[in-house]
C-alpha cells in the first residue's frame, strides 16, 4: 500500500514510515481515501470498515466490570478461572432475544504506560526560582491519585445495528452484566 506525502507527493510505502518518525509526519489523510475508494477485493472488509466509522455506526460500550487483581500477569489472566466464569455465566444468563452477533465481551488490561507504576513519579517541574532544577511533581499534595496503576476489565460493547432492537439488546446486556458483577463480587 502507497500513500502520499502532502509536502512533497512522491509516494511512500506505509511500512516505510513506521521507523522514520519524519517521512510518517509527511503522511496525509490519502491513505483513507485510497483504501475507502479501492475497488481490491483484499481490501473490501477495511472498506466497510471506513464506511461504517463515516456514517457512524460504531460499537456502543454498554458497561464494563474491573477484576480484582490478585498478582496475575497479563499472560496469567488471559486463561484465568475467573475470566472463563465470567463469560460463562454472562453467556449463560443472555436472553434468546440478544444474538452472539449483537456483543462483543472483551477482556482488555489498562495500565497507564507503564504497568504497575505511578507515572506521576516521573514527571518533573520548574520553578521561576529555579528554572533549571527540576523538582518532582508534588501529586500527592494536588489531587487524589488512584492506588493502582494497572486494571483488567471486561467490557459489553453493543453491535446491534438494528434500531427497532438495539434499545432493548443494550438494556438486557447491562442487566446481565451487573447480576454477573455482583454473583462474582466484582467491581
């Protein structure tokens, strides 16, 4: 796939910009057209893909539980008995009405860049007294810090294109999910 640099118009290869910060600033929004009017059968499911993001028909997060953490890894918690419950048992409490295509369950781990560490600790300010001496950043004085930097969650993301039933499809997701949070004393 080639796109278009917008200073100069030579065409790059993407795979070319992803080491060169620079030659990826260059990079203008051709690359979406390109792919949204390409007529290349390899390219038809990003085609629907960029059509659906124009005409805004995007998945809806419908809620979300967190884990409790319990000193597992990423890897560790992909498999873990909790996980597999969860999605047993909301699988198992869905209507007939919600079809496997109307959701998406999700497991996703959100840390803040940096795992289990406070990012705040890194950052450094300047004083007009002394701007050359950086001084850490006084968070815990400022504002209320989470105690955790790293979370697992589950997330419901709703798919249901269909108008007459999308209201319905998000209203019963939401109510498995909470008696699912509260059988397995989740968050």
């Amino acid at each position: 796939m080639r796109a278009t640099s917008c200073r100069f118009r030579q065409p790059l290869r993407l795979r070319e910009t992803l080491d060169h910060p620079e030659l990826f600033a260059l990079l203008d929004d051709s690359i979406f057209f390109t792919i949204l009017n390409s007529e290349r059968v390899e390219l038809q499911d990003a085609v629907r893909i960029l059509q659906n993001i124009q005409e805004r028909k995007l998945y809806r997060r419908v809620g979300d539980a967190r884990f409790p953490d319990r000193g597992m890894t990423a890897e560790g918690f992909e498999r873990s008995r909790l996980q597999e419950r969860f999605e047993r048992e909301f699988r198992a409490k869905l209507p007939n009405c919600v079809r496997d295509v109307d959701y998406i369950l999700k497991i996703i781990e959100v840390d803040y860049g940096m795992r289990e560490e406070n990012p705040l600790r890194k950052v450094r300010m300047y004083t007009k007294e002394h701007p050359d001496d950086p001084i850490p950043f006084p968070h815990e004085t400022l504002f209320p810090i989470p105690r955790e930097f790293r979370e697992k969650k589950v997330m419901i993301l709703s798919r249901d294109g269909r108008p007459e039933t999308r209201r319905s499809t998000e209203r019963e997701l939401r109510r498995v999910l909470s008696e699912c949070m509260e059988d397995l004393g989740l968050q």
